[in-house]
C-alpha cells in the first residue's frame, strides 16, 4: 500500500513537458534554479529544503526533465535506495560509471578498469587493530619477551597505518584526477548535475559518509551536486550520531554552499495534487457516486479545515493519510466521506468536543457553532473569491448532514446556516441562487439519509476513526 503520493506523469509527448501536471506550480522556480547551476564554474553544493511530504522528489524529477529536455547532463542518485552499503561511494561511483558508459567517453571497459584498480584503496573497509588483548585485567603481562613482541608488533602496525595513509591519499588524488578527465567530454561551458535524493531519509551515518565523500572526493569544476532533504530532519540524523549538543547546522554549513527552500505551495493546489496522485483518488473512481463535482467536494473539503484551523502541510498529510487509510479498509456503503473528514478533524482539533458530540448527536448545533469560530470576513474570503461557492458548499455539506441526525433542532440549525450565509459571504452581494442551490442539496441529502441511517453511518465511522487512531503515522 503506497502513503505517499505517486509520481506525476512527466511525459515528453505532451505539450507542455515536463510541467504538463505541475500542480504545485514549481516551473518558475526550476527555471530560476537552473540560471544558477548553469552559469556557476566552481564546484557547488545545492540543498533543496522542503519538509516530508511536500513534493521534493516530484520538484526534482521534473528540474531533471527541464534540464535534459534542454539537453544538459544530468544524474539522479537514491541515497535512500542504497543506503544498505557500507560505503555510500561504491554506489555513487556506479551511477557515474553508468553515465559514462552512455556518453562514450572512453573505449569499452577502459573507465571501469581504472576506476577498479583505485576503488579498494579509497573506499571504506573494516580497519586492521593488529593486536587485541582479550583478557586485559585478567593477565599480568610480566614477561619482558611478551613485551618486546608487542612494542615489535605496534610499532609495524603504526607503519603500516602510515604506509596504508599515504597510499589512500595518492589514490584519491587520482580518482580527482579521473573525475576530472571524465568531465572533459561535456559541452563547452556546461556543468554535469547529480541529483542526490531522500538524503534525509538515510540512516545517519550512511547521510554524513555520503556528505563527507561528495565534500573530499567530488570537490571539482563543472561538478554541481543538488540534495534533495529535508535539512532540520538531516540535523537530527546528525545529532543521533554526533549528541544532541552537537551543532549540526554548522556542521552542514561545511558542506552546503547554498541552501534554497522550496516555496510553500499553493494550499488548495497542494490538497488536489496529493489527491491527484494518491490512493484516494483510485478509490474514489470505485464509488457509484465517483463523478467530477464529488471529487472537488472531498478537495474542498479538506481545504476548509485546513483554512478553518491553520493547518500546516505536515498537518493537512496526517489527515488525508488518516482518511486513506480508514477508507482502504471500510466498505464502500459503510462511509461517507465529508462525514468521516469532518469527524477526523473535529477530533483532532477539539476532541471535548468531538466525544460530547459521538455521546449525543443532538449537540451537532455546537459542532456547528465551532467549526464557525474565528471565520470573520477576511479570513474566510480572503485570497479565495473565486472559490467562495465552494467553500460555502463545504459547510453546508457538514451541516446538512448533521441536520439530519437531529431534527429536533433543525431550526436552529437552519438559522446557524442563514447566518453564516449573510454575515460572512453574502454581506455585499447576496446571492439566492446559491443559496437555493444548498436548500436542494439539503433535500438531497435528506432523501439518501434518514435519522436512524445517519446515526448508525456516524457510529460506524466513529468506530473506524477511534481504530486507526492507533496506528502512529510517522511523518518525517
């Protein structure tokens, strides 16, 4: 079962390749990005700085795409694939070789030869102790023989050690001397651009040996290696090795030469991609009611208590997992999603409330009443004119079915909804199509659900909510 989004198809057959589904609108962004690796003629590191979850890996899919769609050479390497090697150079190396191969840089088989003949003395190994005293404490060492061996045997370890040094540094500066060689083949004024993936998803000591080797081994012109992390995430990966009271930004700063943040993006926009390329979507496809305007109503849905409570993207990622997962699980009769989001939500931002409300559905007039704090003109209108409609539609869907599970207070809840129509939307321009339109939707609603059917639906919802809510969704 996949959490994250999938993918975006990024096909070169459309007409706008690669931002044909750029939904987070990063094509400004890689064009302005790409101005800079392109004209810098030193080597440079390039962190690209976006907590889990916000589309790193699909940023840089896509800049690779621009970039060879514009015919420059580019890279792409998992750390996160390969992080089960000892030593994170063996599989870089490879992906170079790899590269190398495809531009012919070299005869057949003439790169891989001298890259093996350097690759056992540069990269990591289990380090030889020589001589181990396993029962030290235990054994009086007195004999002056048994002392002389061992002064004998320090001091042939001490120089092998040296010895060993001394050839780990004439082979790296031939392996520098190889890289560089190897990038003779570019273009004239053109850089090679390695892609260095999920770095903050690696265990701790396989991110800061990659670091290290890029910084010692890869410090070369026409070399710009771009790190997609999330970098206070990586910190912590450094603390975990280093202690917490280590300065792990500073330690970064070693090996970072510029540290760019992708820009937050657009909330709504970011809700449909995640949609958009999620399991949710499949599953909406299975619904009997699975047409256009039932999937906006889910996106919408999700952006109004996003907006309602200010929520951060790693909060709007726990809840459309926390749906995801309910309905992988449930049967497609036995949920009602803006139901099930209101319930999650209203759980999660007043749980007083949410268990006084799943106790008695006669109090949804104050569930109601919540989900209205705070929503003054501004913040509910503000930036979103166009989407005014929608965001309506959304409170009247929460409300309408709540509506049903207490009819004794329906009066009361129509003059809740009548007062958030005026007041907060329709001040200035009042519209009574709109509103007329969410008096049939009511109907609707009404003719699908009856009291006894809502209340039994909410129960069950309630039962698959407080069940997940057991599972600890990591999101790093």
């Amino acid at each position: 079962m996949r959490i994250k989004p999938r993918d975006i198809e990024i096909n070169p057959n459309l007409p706008k390749y690669p931002f044909d589904n750029d939904l987070l609108d990063r094509e400004e962004e890689i064009k302005n990005l790409t101005q800079i690796i392109c004209k810098v003629e030193d080597p440079l590191v390039l962190a690209i700085n976006a907590p889990w979850g916000t589309g790193k890996t699909t940023f840089i899919n896509l800049w690779r795409a621009y970039l060879q769609k514009g015919k420059f050479k580019c890279i792409c390497f998992n750390a996160w694939e390969t992080d089960y090697a000892e030593d994170p150079l063996i599989p870089l190396v490879s992906e170079f070789g790899k590269w190398i191969d495809k531009e012919k840089g070299y005869p057949t088989g003439e790169w891989n030869k001298r890259i093996k003949k350097l690759m056992p003395k540069i990269a990591k190994h289990a380090a030889l102790t020589g001589v181990k005293i396993a029962t030290y404490g235990l054994i009086n060492i007195n004999s002056e023989k048994i002392k002389e061996m061992l002064a004998d045997a320090t001091g042939e370890m001490a120089g092998d050690l040296v010895e060993q040094f001394n050839e780990k540094s004439e082979a790296n500066e031939k392996f520098i001397k190889l890289i560089e060689e190897s990038l003779k083949q570019l273009p004239e004024n053109q850089n090679l651009v390695i892609f260095i993936d999920e770095l903050d998803r690696c265990r701790p000591t396989y991110a800061i040996e990659l670091l290290e080797r890029i910084k010692h081994l890869f410090n070369i012109k026409r070399l710009v290696f771009v790190l997609s992390t999330d970098t206070q995430q990586l910190s912590h990966s450094i603390c975990a090795v280093y202690g917490n009271n280590f300065d792990a930004k500073k330690y970064l700063n070693r090996f970072i030469d510029l540290d760019y943040s992708l820009k937050e993006p657009d909330l709504r926009k970011y809700i449909q991609w995640h949609f958009e390329n999620s399991l949710i979507n499949d599953y909406h496809k299975k619904r009997q009611y699975g047409e256009q305007n039932k999937k906006n109503l889910l996106i919408n849905l999700i952006f109004f208590f996003a907006r309602r409570f200010n929520l951060k993207l790693r909060d709007v990622n726990l809840l459309m997992t926390r749906v995801l997962l309910i309905l992988l699980s449930i049967s497609l009769n036995n949920v009602y999603e803006p139901i099930l989001i209101t319930l999650l939500a209203l759980r999660e931002q007043n749980k007083q409330l949410y268990d006084e409300y799943i106790a008695n559905p006669g109090t949804a007039d104050k569930v109601i009443s919540f989900l209205r704090q705070n929503m003054s003109e501004n913040e509910a209108i503000s930036g979103m004119e166009d989407l005014r409609y929608d965001y309506l539609e959304v409170f009247y869907e929460i409300c309408n079915f709540l509506i049903i599970c207490d009819r004794l207070n329906q009066k009361t809840l129509n003059k809740n909804l009548s007062d958030f129509h005026n007041s907060v939307y329709f001040k200035k321009d009042y519209n009574m199509d709109e509103f007329t339109s969410m008096r049939e939707r009511t109907d609707e609603i009404s003719k699908r659900f009856d009291s006894s059917e809502a209340i039994q639906l909410i129960k069950t919802t309630v039962q698959y909510i407080e069940l997940f809510n057991r599972i600890n969704i990591n999101i790093n």
